[in-house]
C-alpha cells in the first residue's frame, strides 16, 4: 500500500491533470487501471477533512507510476495546472517511488 499525503490546491491539480489523460482515447494506461485510481481519488477526495491535505491510498508501485504518467501527459499544458504545481505533483510522486523502492 502507498500513501500520498497531498495538499488540497495540489490535489484539485493532480485530479484535473490525470483526467485530462484519462479521458483522452490515447491514454497512457489501461481502461481497467483509470477506473482504479479514479477510484482512489475519489475516495481520498471523500475522506479529506476540509483545508486539511488528501490522503490517496494507492494498491501498488504500478498504480502510482500510472497516476504519475497520466497526470504527467494531461497535466503539462493544463489550464488548471500552473507549471509550479505540475513540478511539485511529479516530485512527490517521484519521492513517492523512491521510498516504495527501500
């Protein structure tokens, strides 16, 4: 089990990134994989105490790499994604895969 520990103002732009992909008949990962962590991420969206940072419980390194290469296709250029956020989201996913991998 993972856990990403995200602020709710990087939250709202991991989710708008990774359904920008998700939504695109090109996306990066299987159909059976998107409804997964959309999944998560509504849960996690569900669970959060306002103002307060989103805990996204993901299965395996698999799903977070997937979280990681949709948000990254669909977030880059995102109108709802500033640049500062994009570098901030692939980081923690990033940090996120390191301490998975000790």
């Amino acid at each position: 089990m993972i856990m990403l520990r995200i602020e709710p103002g990087l939250f709202s732009a991991l989710r708008a990134g990774f359904e920008a992909a998700a939504c695109d008949d090109d996306a990066p990962i299987s159909p059976k994989l998107i409804s997964r962590l959309r999944q998560a991420l509504a849960d996690a969206a569900a669970a959060a105490p306002p103002r307060r940072p989103i805990l996204v419980m993901l299965e395996s390194v698999a799903e977070l790499y997937a979280l990681g290469d949709c948000f990254s296709v669909g977030g880059e250029g995102h109108p709802r994604v500033t640049g500062a956020q994009w570098e901030a989201i692939n980081a923690l996913i990033d940090q996120a895969a390191g301490a998975a991998a000790s």
